[in-house]
C-alpha cells in the first residue's frame, strides 16, 4: 500500500513518493517511475490483491496517461506530449504493456504501433541514456503481432546481435555517441532474455495476454517501420529535405503526431505561397490531416494569417486534442489572432468527461497568457476585463503549477484596482501549491507575493514569510533573495514576524532535509541578515488592509 500512498492527486509519482502535504517533491511528476509503479499495481489485482484504494490508484495513474494517446510520446512528467521521436526511453513501450493488461485495445494499440516505429537513432537515445528504451522495446512491439515484431527485428536485430558477449552475456550499450550514462556497464542480459521471449509468451511481459489490439500485416508492419527510418539526432533538420511537397503532404495526414510535426516543419521551411490546399485540409473530415496542417500553421506562425478564421471554427470540434491545436496555432499566428481572444477566454469554462484534468484550460493558459508566446502575454488592450477574471480566476485552479504560472502575467499588465475582485482566488494560489507541475508551480505563487507586496497588502507580509520556510526546495536558495526583498519592502511592519523568522533559520540550520546543508545554511544567513536590517529600519509604509479592498 505505500505505492498507493504515496501517489499524487493527480496520478503520479516522482523520484520519491509524495510528502505530508500530498505533493511530490524535486522535479515533481515523473513518468518512468510512475508507469511501472502501475503495471506493479496491475499484476498485483490480477494475483489477487483487492483492494478500493489500489483500484482507485490504477484508475487515476491510467486517466492521466491516457491522455497520450495520438498525441506523441509520454514525457518526463506532467509535460506536452513528447513529439521529437516516436517514443521517449520505453515509456510508450510501458504504456502499451500496461493497457494491454487492461484490455483497453485503443491505447494499447497506440502505444505498440509508436514502439514499432521507434528503432535505430531513436531508440538509442533517452534521458540519463537509454536503458529503458531497450527495456521495454519487444515487450510493446511483440504486442502488434508476429509481423511487426519480424519487420522491427530486420531493422534493428543487429544491435542485439552485436551487444551479445563471448559468455552470452549483455552489457547495457549506451547512447552511440560518449555521453553521460547512468546505467553505464548495467548487465542487461535479463532485458535481453526478455525480448527473445517474447515468442514463449509465459509471462505478462512477455505476451502472455497478446490478443487485445489488432494484429498488423506484413506490409502494415513495414510502413510503421518505415515511419522511423532515416532520421538521426544530427540530421533531424534535413532527413525530410529530399521529399516532395506531394510526399510531405501524406504525412500531414499520418496516424503518428511524430511524422505530422516533421512533415510540417519541412514544409514550412519550403515557405509555401498558397495556403488554400492546406486550408481545405483543415477544414475537412480527416482529424490527422486537420492535425498535421495546425502544425504547419503552428511553423508558419505569422505567414498564416489568412488561417485565422478556419483556426477559430476548429475552436468549437468535437476533439479535444484538435480544439487545443487549433488555439496554439492561433497564438503562434500571432497579433491576427486577436480576434479570437473573446471565444479563448469563453473557453477556460468548458469540461467535459473526456477532459477530466482540464487539459484544455492548460493549454489556453499557454496560448493566451505565455509571456513570451500568449496572445495576451505582453498586453490586456482591447480586453473584456469582466470575462478575462472569469478567466483567470478558472485557470488559478488548474491542477498543473506551469499552466497556473503563466497567468502571472496578468498581475503585471492591469491595474491593481481591476484585480481586485479575484483577490480571494489570488490568495489561495499563494497559499495552496497546485498538485501537479509541481518543478513550475512556484511561479504564480511568487507572482501573487509581488502583487499583494508591491501594493501593500496587509496579508502579503505574513504570506511571504510562511512562503519562505514552504516554498519548493529546489531553486530554493535563489528564490528566497527575492522573498527577502519583499519582506524588506515592509520595513518597520516586519518587526512582529521576527519570530517567525528566527524559528524558520532554526528550520533550516538544523532540521531541514532533502537539501544541501550548505546552501540550508546559506538561506539562514541571509535571514539573519534581514533580521537586522528589520530591527534598524524605522520606515513604516501605509498597508491595504485586505478586508476593505477585496
């Protein structure tokens, strides 16, 4: 049960489980963990433990991952779909034995068919290397059939064959190139008896339960294998340039979101004049080529202007992963997109059963609010204010830290009057950490703690100091200078937390773990610095006393 226990509210798990408040620590989410941790829990039902909270646990971690499916490969953590390459060290490969095992043939199919394209270059890399990656290859390509597994072994059975040793032995092989590996001289000689197992089909891993999804053709076979072939790490940028535009069209309308984004970078690098063939794509009943030419709208970004109108009816498509597309091509579009802004702000209220994580709102907080990319990162001219709180006041309760973090930029483009109804809401993003995205999440908070500071908030003084003991540990020793800044700013008003403030440096020079002691030291210096200047100061600015603005 300590599995079980130490999940997420969202689903996940992280390089340790979570801690006394619920959240994971660290980088926060982490799917190579997390998906074997499920498979565990799986098996574990199958054999005979039953138990609510284990099924509630496989319900919430399969929901997450779900999400997925025809998207690209799963990441890291609670991150975008990976796209690079058709898989991202083994986790489709352990996504598509955990949906096999649950007899859910749409995503176990999904997840095989990325594995059955990821050999070669792609799959010989991976994060801290790619051990996983060859981990779980046969045991996912294996499940599309006898077929795919025979085209994916032509193609990469050498790297088998060569890896094997005068003693029949495997050493884990690393990346091709001299990188840091941490699984540099792993006996890998299970992983690869796994994969020649794949025909005895004894164990779940190794295709025990193998007729869920369809089962490919030979030539089937050969086209998903071919969708990973030719590309390289070096020439990622060029490995399409000999296709013409004919060819690069059909993959527009590729089943894999890989091949799509690819062929839409190629094109846009071909810097088509006439839009009007891409546009009757867009607007068409096929959902991949609809897909592929919002990522060529999304490369084109400003070149895509006449888009618009066709991007804004795709607002409305029934498919969620569509609606999200067409709304980042908007934003990638740029300035021509304005008009689109009173549909997208509309939009942070919709659910629905398909979308149980507010992905949608996710996404629309990085097409409308991004600093760098949002269409209304940089300016709030020309918007309903009424409408952009409701907004606003919706995405500070999104479950994802990032999305919940670029809506900072709204505290520093309206005024601070015009904030003031959602306050409340403001507040209670400083005070509860969102449960996911936890490596971003502290962005709003510390945007909320200059906004009540800057304004001089009576609240924000006591916020900002409780902030600085339970803030997120990693950065930690940077972000408290700029903490410290704000309690500074309170000058004589901060002479009654001085005790809190002692006790915190007790925290940190004795009792704080997780974190390197010096830099634990460190930030209780600069404490005892503030301290001080606290002590002389005799400035004592007018505060806003929260319960007469909000």
């Amino acid at each position: 049960m300590e599995i079980v226990e130490g999940q997420s509210p969202v689903g996940s798990w992280g390089h340790k489980f979570v801690d006394p408040n619920g959240r994971l620590r660290g980088y926060g989410m982490m799917n190579a963990p997390g998906v074997p941790l499920t498979i565990s829990l799986v098996l574990a039902r199958k054999a005979g433990v039953h138990n609510s909270q284990i099924d509630t646990a496989i319900d919430k971690s399969c929901k997450l991952l779900r999400f997925y499916v025809g998207k690209g490969a799963i990441p890291y953590g609670d991150h975008h779909p990976w796209t690079q390459t058709h898989d991202d060290n083994g986790k489709n490969g352990m996504a598509a034995v955990l949906y096999n095992l649950l007899n859910d043939a749409e995503a176990a199919e999904y997840f095989s068919r990325m594995s059955v394209a990821t050999h070669s270059d792609e799959r010989e890399m991976g994060h801290t290397g790619n051990f996983f990656n060859i981990q779980w290859a046969m045991s996912s390509v294996a499940l599309s059939g006898p077929q795919a597994s025979g085209a994916w072994m032509r193609e990469y059975a050498w790297y088998y064959d060569l890896a094997r040793r005068w003693d029949g032995g495997f050493i884990h092989q690393g990346a091709p190139k001299d990188q840091k590996d941490a699984y540099r001289n792993w006996d890998t000689t299970g992983v690869m008896a796994l994969a020649y197992a794949q025909s005895k089909r004894q164990i779940y891993l190794s295709g025990k339960k193998s007729q869920v999804i369809p089962q490919m053709s030979s030539s089937e076979a050969e086209c998903v294998v071919a969708l990973g072939r030719g590309w390289t790490k070096k020439n990622k940028d060029k490995f399409l340039s000999e296709r013409s535009d004919k060819a690069l069209v059909l993959s527009l309308r590729s089943w894999s979101p890989v091949m799509r984004i690819r062929a839409a970078s190629e094109l846009a690098k071909r810097n088509p004049k006439d839009l009007r063939p891409y546009l009757e794509l867009l607007d068409s009943s096929d959902l991949y080529a609809s897909l592929g030419v919002c990522e060529l709208m999304i490369h084109l970004r400003g070149r895509a202007q006449i888009a618009v109108p066709y991007l804004i009816r795709l607002l409305d498509h029934p498919d969620l992963w569509l609606r999200i597309k067409a709304a980042d091509a908007l934003a990638a579009i740029g300035q021509a997109s304005i008009k689109a802004v009173p549909k997208m702000l509309k939009m942070f209220a919709e659910t629905s059963p398909e979308d149980p994580r507010g992905m949608l709102q996710r996404y629309l907080c990085f097409a409308l609010f991004s600093r760098r990319t949002g269409l209304l990162g940089k300016s709030l001219k020309g918007v309903d204010k009424k409408e952009l709180l409701k907004a606003v006041q919706l995405g500070l309760k999104n479950d994802d830290g990032r999305a919940r973090s670029n809506l900072g930029s709204v505290y520093e483009n309206i005024e601070f009057e015009e904030l003031k109804p959602i306050l409340p809401a403001i507040i209670e993003a400083i005070e509860t950490p969102a449960p996911s995205g936890i490596m971003f999440a502290d962005g709003i908070r510390t945007a909320g703690l200059k906004l009540l500071c800057t304004h001089k908030v009576d609240v924000g003084l006591g916020l900002t100091v409780d902030y600085i003991k339970n803030q997120k540990k990693h950065g930690s020793q940077k972000r408290i200078k700029e903490l410290i800044k704000y309690v500074d700013s309170y000058g004589a008003h901060a002479k009654k937390y001085i005790a809190n403030l002692q006790d915190i440096i007790e925290y940190f020079e004795n009792e704080e773990e997780g974190f390197p002691k010096h830099l634990s030291k460190q930030k209780a210096q600069d404490l005892k610095d503030l301290i001080e200047r606290i002590k002389k100061s005799n400035d004592s600015p007018s505060l806003k006393s929260l319960k007469t603005i909000a």
